[in-house]
C-alpha cells in the first residue's frame, strides 16, 4: 500500500517496463567498473561518471529491473548530496544527466557505514535476525532484553559492515573488528563514523518535517586526492535506507503490524514470501510487482523532496549519449 499517491501513474510504468537500462557499455568515456546498480567509468583525469542503471538489487544479488528506477535514485541522491553539503563533504560535480552523476575520483575506504535507529529488517545481516537468534550484543552495542520486531532503538546506533566483493556477503562487524583486519586506519574509520552519525541526524530530522522515519541507511566513503574524507555513491535513497510513515508507525507497531514503507522493502519481502533469500535461481518478478516497486521508488521521492517526480522518457541510452557527449546529432 502507498500512502502518497505519486505523480507518476501505473500505465506510464507499465508502458516502460521494456525501456529499462540493464547495462551500459560507453566506450570512450573512460575504464568501466560494473557495480550490483551503477556502472562506473573512471576518466583517468580525476573524474568519475556514475551511471545508475534500472537494476535492482536485493539479498546482495541483481534481480531485476524496475523503470525509471535509475533517474528516480540519482536525482534523489544528488538532492541529498547538495542539501548536506554542510553536513557532510561528498564527491558531486554535477549531473549531466537524470540518470548519471559526475564526480571527484575517490578511493573508497573499505567500511560501509551502516546507521540504525529500529530493531528491523529481514537480511542475513540485519539487526532484528541476530537478535531474534538470541544476540544481545550487534557490533559491539548492548541491546536491552523484550524488545520487539520494529521498536525504536534506545538511540541510534553505528553498525559497520565490510565492503564484500562482486557477488558475495557484507558481514556487519564492531570498531574493534573493522580495525583487526587491517584495511582502515583508527583515524580514517572514526572521521567517516562521525560524518555518517552528523548525516544520519540530518536525514533524520529533513525526514521528520516530511511525516517520514528515516529507519536505518548505509553510507560509504571514499578519499580524495587531498586527503579529504567524502561521502560517496549515494544517500538516502531507497536502495541504501529504510522509509516507514511516521503517523501511523505507533499503532501499527501497538497491533504488532508492519509499518507502511516506502523502500525496497516490498521487493524483499515479495520475494521472500517466494523462498528467496539470496542464494538459488532468482524468481521472475511479474510485471505488476515490478511496477509496485517502481511506484513506490517515485512515491518516496516526492515524499522526501516534496517535488514531483517527471520522468524523462526519451530512449535512455541514446539520451546518455547525447548528454555525455559521446554522439552528435544530426
């Protein structure tokens, strides 16, 4: 169920859901890395261009695509980055495109920083799953006993993860931990801790004016040439965070029911009622879910930023092309 009814109607998703953007391939534009969402092309001068494509990913594995999905998280991602500028530094140039961002060329630090406010989730990972297994200890935080599925957490919480290679698992892990393994300085992790602490209050509170729980998010890292510690990839989004309705939250957490979201969530749990987890053959999403999905991605958009969602509808990668360059018309 969503509670805003976006701008963007169903049949237009519908009539989309063949012109989604699975891959990119620009040659010319600079060395390609192909991540689980975005396709990166390095320049090699000190730029990057970040390319979010329409995949979706969940459960650590791409299992599909939804439209428009890739112009909804960059122009969410970038309204952040410019909105908390004076919050956190992040790597943005500019965005020549709906669905790309130019950017600073970083060299990411090996930690995801994960924040959470709500004792949640369904992952292997999440919070909720060890502490139904009878955990009362998640990287290195004491959680108190007879909480419950959905509760707000006594405070926020910083919850670090491993940045797991092409195809395998983040392992959430404390400070302590993070450091053993060797790939990240005290200094480096405690400045990148405290930006996503100062960021996630930020978020939480822009939510807030907006009827919106920012439940929990993950941020990464990257540094720049000069040393400088940014934010890096995206914030905020609905790949990265969890959205729950705040005027409703209460009650349904009274009657032990979900909270209404508007994240990824959905797609989760779809296909985790289908016996997906993460491992296996991945199930064919039906059109309808696909679009569902979709629906909701453009719903927390205009739920988050207050503006309407218009997609641009011209034949993506040719309009790519055209904004980055790499063709001529006429």
């Amino acid at each position: 169920m969503t509670r805003i009814d976006p701008s963007v109607t169903k049949d237009v998703l519908r009539k989309a859901l063949d012109k989604t953007v699975d891959a990119t391939d620009f040659a010319g534009l600079g060395e390609r890395y192909v991540g689980k969402v975005r396709d990166n092309y390095m320049t090699g001068d000190g730029r990057r261009f970040i390319v979010v494509t329409d995949r979706v990913s969940t459960f650590d594995r791409v299992v599909g695509t939804l439209p428009f999905k890739g112009q909804v998280l960059n122009r969410i991602a970038t309204w952040w980055f410019e909105k908390s500028r004076q919050v956190a530094p992040n790597h943005m140039i500019r965005q020549p495109d709906p669905s790309i961002v130019e950017v600073v060329e970083c060299k990411p630090l090996a930690v995801e920083m994960v924040v959470r406010s709500y004792l949640t989730g369904s992952t292997s990972t999440s919070i909720w799953t060890h502490y139904e297994k009878g955990a009362r200890t998640f990287c290195g935080h004491a959680l108190p006993e007879g909480m419950k599925f959905n509760q707000r957490l006594p405070e926020p919480i910083l919850t670090p993860s491993t940045k797991a290679a092409h195809g395998d698992h983040d392992v959430s892990a404390s400070r302590d931990e993070i450091l053993a393994m060797g790939q990240i300085t005290p200094e480096d992790f405690d400045t990148a801790a405290k930006i996503a602490m100062d960021l996630f209050a930020f978020g939480k509170k822009v939510c807030e004016d907006r009827g919106l729980i920012l439940v929990d998010t993950k941020y990464e890292f990257g540094k720049k040439p000069d040393g400088t510690i940014v934010v890096i990839d995206e914030i905020h989004t609905p790949d990265s965070s969890r959205f729950w309705f705040a005027d409703t939250y209460e009650e349904r957490f009274a009657k032990g029911e979900a909270p209404e979201s508007f994240d990824k969530e959905y797609l989760r749990r779809w296909l985790k009622d289908q016996g997906f987890v993460g491992e296996g053959p991945i199930p064919t999403i039906p059109d309808e879910v696909r679009v569902e999905a979709a629906h909701r991605y453009v719903g927390i958009y205009e739920a988050i930023t207050g503006e309407s969602f218009v997609p641009n509808m011209e034949p993506p990668i040719e309009r790519m092309k055209k904004n980055l360059g790499l063709c001529h018309e006429g």
